[in-house]
C-alpha cells in the first residue's frame, strides 16, 4: 500500500521510528512523498507528524479504572526540534464544565 505523506517530518506511532525526514523531501516547492507502507487487514499504519505532543493513558473497562492509570507522552519533535501539546482533562462526571478539569499545554524547545 502507498501513502502519501505531505512535506514535514513524520513518525511511526507504534515504536517512534522516524519515517519521513524533511531532508528526503527535495521538491522545490516542498511538496510531499508516497511511501510504501505495511497494511494487511489487522494492522492500521498510523503516524505522527512532527511538532506535536500527544498525552496518552492506557485503557481500561472503564472510565473510572481508566482514570487510575499513570499519563505519558509521545513527544514528535519537528525539523527545528521542536513539539507542542495540550490535555484538557475534565472529572467525567460534573456537568459544569467551569471548575472541574485540569488544563496543560506541553512544549519542547532545545531538548527540553
């Protein structure tokens, strides 16, 4: 199967291998590339593109077990070595949404 992966730095989301660098994407006009990709029917090829911090947690039966679980982070650093993110995370419980959440914006900046 083919991908088409537009110009930026991307990586797999399973193991963090970097898939795409910027350096392999010589258009003029920086347009993107086609890959092959591994894609039988029980395997969905997913990638992140760089630049961005996504938070994660590890699933359970429920939200209420799902919210004992510890958080991580899957930081994908663009061509400048750098990534930004947000969590918003609310009780799952309260209807007002005004006081009941926590709300964090993550950053990387020269490895840090």
């Amino acid at each position: 199967m083919l991908g088409y992966f537009p110009y930026d730095v991307w990586y797999s989301f399973y193991d963090g291998s970097l898939l795409v660098n910027v350096d392999e994407q010589t258009s003029q006009d920086k347009g993107g590339s086609w890959h092959d990709l591994f894609a039988p029917i029980y395997y969905i090829p997913l990638h992140i593109r760089g630049g961005y911090i996504i938070p994660t947690q590890e699933k359970a039966i429920t939200t209420d077990f799902a919210r004992r679980n510890p958080f991580g982070l899957i930081v994908a650093p663009n061509e400048y070595g750098e990534a930004v993110g947000d969590l918003f995370y609310d009780d799952g419980l309260a209807q007002n949404m005004d006081e009941n959440y926590y709300f964090a914006t993550f950053s990387l900046r020269d490895n840090t």
